[in-house]
C-alpha cells in the first residue's frame, strides 16, 4: 500500500481530461468531457435522432432521387439509432466499468453509423463525413499521439469506401478537397491536441512530484520544531522567576514565527485557487505586534534604520489567526526596512475601532525609500517580482513577501492598498475585520490549561506510534503533565497486537515511520468500530493528506509542530469514547 496518496496520472483514456480538471482549466475540461464516453454517447444518440428524422422529412420531398435515398436508409438509420440509444444506456449506467476500451467503442460506433449511412444516402447524408474529423480529434484526447494515424486511415477509407463508384474519379477535385478535409485538417488538429495532452500531462506530474517534495520538506521542517516549540511550552511551567517566564515566551514567539515561515513558504508551493487554510484563534493585537518588533527589530538595527510602532491599545482582543496577523505586518515592515537607505525610518501605525461585535483594523507600514512607481504597483504583489530585477537588482530576497500578503489579506477577506508615504517612499495600508472577544480574553497560564483538562476529562491511557525519540519525549511529557498514561512504540508493527495487547483510549499515530508506516497502521485500525479513536500527527499538512486520514478512520489530525491546545482539545473531543472517569 502507498504510503502517501498519489495523483499521478497515468496514460489512460481519461488521462487529459484528468489533467485539465488537475489544472483547474474547467473550459477545456468540458470540451473534453463531451468527446469522450459517456457524454459522448449523448451527443451521438442527438446527432442520430437528427439524421432519422432528416430521412423520414425526406420520404416525400419533392426530388426523387433523395425520397428513395431516404427510403434506403431509413430502416439502417433507425437500427442505429438504436443501438445508440442501447450504448449510451449502457455506458451511463456503468460509469466505472470499461474505462480502458469504451472510447474505443464508442469511437467505432461513429465511424459506422457515418459509413453505413452515408454509403446508403450519399447524396442525402454526406454532409455527416463533416463529423470524421472530429473522430479523430477525440481519438487522440483520449489516446495520444498513437491514435492518430489509425484515426486517420480509418476515417479516410470510409469516407472512400461510402462514396458512389466512380464518383471520386470523376470529381477531382472533390477528391482533394475531401482528403485535405479529412487528412490534412484533422491531422494538424490532432498534433496539436497531442502536443497540448503532453504538456499537461508533464505539468501534472510535476505539480505531483512538486507535492511529495512539499510533504518530504514539510515532516523535515517541522518535526525538529515540534521538538523546539513543545519543549519550550512545557519549560515554561517550570520557569522559576518572570525574567526566566519572558525570556521563554520570547523564544517561544520566535519559534513560532519560524514554524509561520516555513508554513508560508510551503503554502505558496502547494497553494491551490489562490487560498491558505486561517485557524483563527483569541488573540490580542499587541501581541502580535510584539512578535512582529522582536522578529524585524535586530534587521533594522542592522541596517541602521529607526523602527517606530505606535502603541497599541492593550484592550484589542480578536478571533483571528494571529500567526497570519504578524506574518503580514512582518512583511510589510521587512520590505520597509530592505528598500529604506541608512538613517531612514520605517514606521507602524495602529488604527482599531470597534462597532458591534467587530474590530475594524487598520494597518500602515510607511518608509523613507524610493517609492514605487505606480505602474508597479499591482506587479509587486506577483510571485517572485521585485522592482529591480537582473542586474539592477540590489535589494535581497526572492519576492515572495508580498505575495504572501495578498495570499492572507484576500484569504481573510482583508484589503491592501500601496501609495506614496509622506517621505516618498512606500506606504502599504492593510484593513481588516474580525470578531471582537467578548469577556475575558485573557490566556490562562499552560499550568491551569492542563489542570482544566486533567479535571473535565480524566486520565486516558494513551498508546503512541512515533519513530522519534525527541518527540516520543515531549508527548510523553505533555501526557504527564494533562493526567494522562502514555504507552509508546517506535514503528507500526503489529499495530493490532499492540493496541490488543495495551487497550489504550486514544490511540496517538505518527504517519511517518521507517518499516510499518502510520498509513499502514490506519489501514489495519482505522476501520475496526471496536478499536480506539485514533489521533493522525503528521507534519505534512496537505488537504489531501488530512482528507485520506478521515476516509480511513482516523477521528482527528494534529499538524506537527503540535500546538499544547489543540492536542487537549482533540483529546477531549475523543475522551468520552474511553474516558476513566
């Protein structure tokens, strides 16, 4: 069984149609989606119904040459209608079975009602050889380069073998017209849908190997992290003094800014329709903004230019993702501080109003730079661009910062605008609302968090599935600490012997193990009704990821570096299933 899911597509019937839906290109899935089967059973039945009925008008038409044209293949053109009919009932009812071969079908199909036909009626009907171009344009969508001279020579005899005997030889130039019709138009056609097939397919599969690359840096990144942040968590309980409790809240804001950072990046690899997943929780904004002066303030006074904040109001407590928050103001005041010369400022001003439940925020990020022209301004927010660019480039970076911005800005429905400061240089001004925390939004120390917990929930024996002894420490720490007995294995096997053997409450499964992976234990556990819930840690946070863990059983998914919070909360989610209470 693989250990990740896998969307690599192969070079099936449905291979471009796959890869245009992957892309997101919904036009030109559509288009191809009535080429194939089964949508194209629906057409042919249409365009065949068309012919019977264009016959049977026939049967009394003033010239009689096409009256008994219409005579002699109205019988055949109602058996084929048919037999349309019988094909698309068969082929809609069974989506999923003959994937491989009912184009091919399908395709046949046309090329003999059209031949039958046509060599029955010519005179009536041979306005259908219209339709063998498009016979092989369908053929290689669905099957490439390969199919495009069988369609071609297949689709050319019958357009020779249907016509009167004689007819091309005596109409020369008929003859040209209708093979360059029917060769050369469909040829040029086809290659280039065979070209646009391969480069979809490419792109696909590099999107694909893009995304194990993503989920491979993700779990490196981040589990060394989950070390540093939960460790720093738990020793915090233990500070003695408030200078030993502010210097690990210090390391701990950085450590998340980090973990931020590497989310950033990762999202802008992995991002799909331009959106990033918000976890928004109770936050103040000075606090982020704490974050923020503690993350750009060593760059400033590296440079030499003066960082000023204006005060914010202690009092501003919000629903928002305040990782997000700092992350945008961060960039804002790290592109300020890059393109200010030496001795400039970079300031921060605050503007927070409350109406109703709502905080209306507004942000500005104002420097002593060179500005940006106005021609630059929407560009800046692209992906990799920079105002100076080749050899004229003098500032650092890879032009990500502001592309992140827009990402989170238009992700919590937030605006951003660039003008001109008072200085001339940059001034950025980002507007956002969220909802007011009502009552005390105060966070309560990690010690009478855990106590909470301990007391609402009980003690849980806890079997953990982790290959890391660093990590296996800090869960086992954090267990201690909420009341709960934790059980530990460094690899998935004989998962089910385990869990028999310990019958723990909550089973805690790190998808990432050398031998028997998480995936494998999920597949033996997941789906026993019996068993215990089971908890996914994982640092590969991809929507795909999270989604196969839910499909085979698992009952939540805990994102490394895991957060102290949402583990009790998950914990709590699933206690009443095998609480000792």
């Amino acid at each position: 069984m693989p250990h990740a899911p896998s969307g690599l597509l192969d070079a099936g019937p449905d291979a471009l149609l796959q890869a245009a839906r992957s892309l997101e290109m919904k036009r030109l899935a559509l288009l191809l989606s009535w080429l194939q089967e089964p949508r194209a059973s629906l057409s042919r039945v249409v365009l065949q119904a068309l012919t019977v009925l264009w016959c049977w008008l026939w049967m009394d038409g003033p010239q009689s040459v096409l009256a008994n044209e219409a005579a002699k293949v109205l019988p055949a053109s109602i058996a084929l209608l048919v037999a349309s009919m019988a094909w698309a009932a068969w082929v809609n009812l069974h989506k999923d079975r003959g994937v491989a071969w009912r184009d091919a079908v399908g395709l046949f199909l046309s090329l003999v009602m059209v031949t039958v036909q046509v060599d029955a009626a010519f005179i009536l009907l041979m306005t259908l050889n219209a339709t063998l171009p498009f016979l092989v344009i369908a053929a290689t969508a669905v099957y490439g380069r390969r199919a495009i001279a069988p369609a071609i020579a297949a689709t050319a005899l019958g357009l020779l073998w249907a016509a009167p005997e004689g007819y091309w030889i005596s109409r020369p130039a008929y003859l040209a017209y209708a093979l360059a019709l029917t060769i050369l138009l469909p040829a040029v056609v086809a290659s280039m849908v065979a070209a646009m097939r391969d480069i979809a397919l490419r792109a696909v599969a590099s999107r694909e190997a893009q995304g194990r690359f993503i989920g491979t840096m993700s779990h490196e990144l981040r589990t060394p992290l989950n070390a540093i942040i939960n460790g720093i968590q738990l020793l915090d309980m233990d500070a003695a003094t408030s200078t030993q409790r502010s210097s690990f809240a210090m390391v701990a804001r950085q450590a998340r800014a980090l973990r931020h950072r590497i989310d950033d990046v990762l999202d802008v690899a992995s991002i799909e329709g331009g959106t990033l997943r918000l976890r928004p929780q109770p936050c103040s904004l000075a606090s982020a903004l704490d974050a923020m002066q503690e993350s750009c303030a060593p760059a400033a006074a590296e440079k030499g230019v003066l960082l000023t904040v204006q005060d914010c109001d202690p009092a501003v407590w919000m629903l928002v993702d305040a990782g997000r928050v700092e992350q945008v103001i961060s960039n804002l005041v790290c592109n300020g501080i890059k393109f200010s010369p030496v001795g400039g400022e970079t300031r921060v001003s605050i503007d927070a109003s409350r109406i109703g439940e709502q905080w209306q925020v507004r942000v500005t990020v104002s420097d002593s730079g060179c500005g940006i022209d106005e021609s630059d301004q929407e560009a800046i927010f692209s992906p990799f661009v920079q105002v100076s660019e080749g050899d004229a480039r003098c500032e650092q970076g890879v032009g990500l910062g502001l592309y992140i911005v827009r990402l989170i800005s238009d992700a919590m429905g937030a605006t951003i605008e660039v003008g001109r400061s008072t200085w001339g240089g940059a001034s950025f001004q980002w507007c956002f609302t969220a909802p007011a925390v009502i009552g005390d939004a105060a966070s309560p120390s990690l010690e009478a968090v855990f106590n909470a917990h301990a007391a609402s929930v009980g003690s849980l024996h806890c079997l953990l599935f982790e290959d890391v002894e660093t990590n296996r420490q800090v869960v086992e720490r954090l267990m201690e600490c909420a009341g709960h007995r934790l059980s530990c294995r460094h690899d998935g096997r004989d998962a089910l012997a385990a869990v028999a053997s310990f019958a723990p409450d909550v089973v805690l499964l790190d998808l990432h193990m050398p031998g028997c992976s998480g995936w494998d234990v999920l597949e033996a556990i997941g789906s026993r009704t019996e068993g215990p819930p089971i908890l996914v840690m994982s640092a590969d946070t991809r929507l795909q990821v999270i989604e196969r863990a839910r499909s085979m059983g698992a009952a939540g998914f805990l994102c490394k570096p895991l957060d102290v919070h949402e583990v009790l909360r998950m914990l709590h989610e699933v206690a009443p299933r095998g609480s000792s209470l």
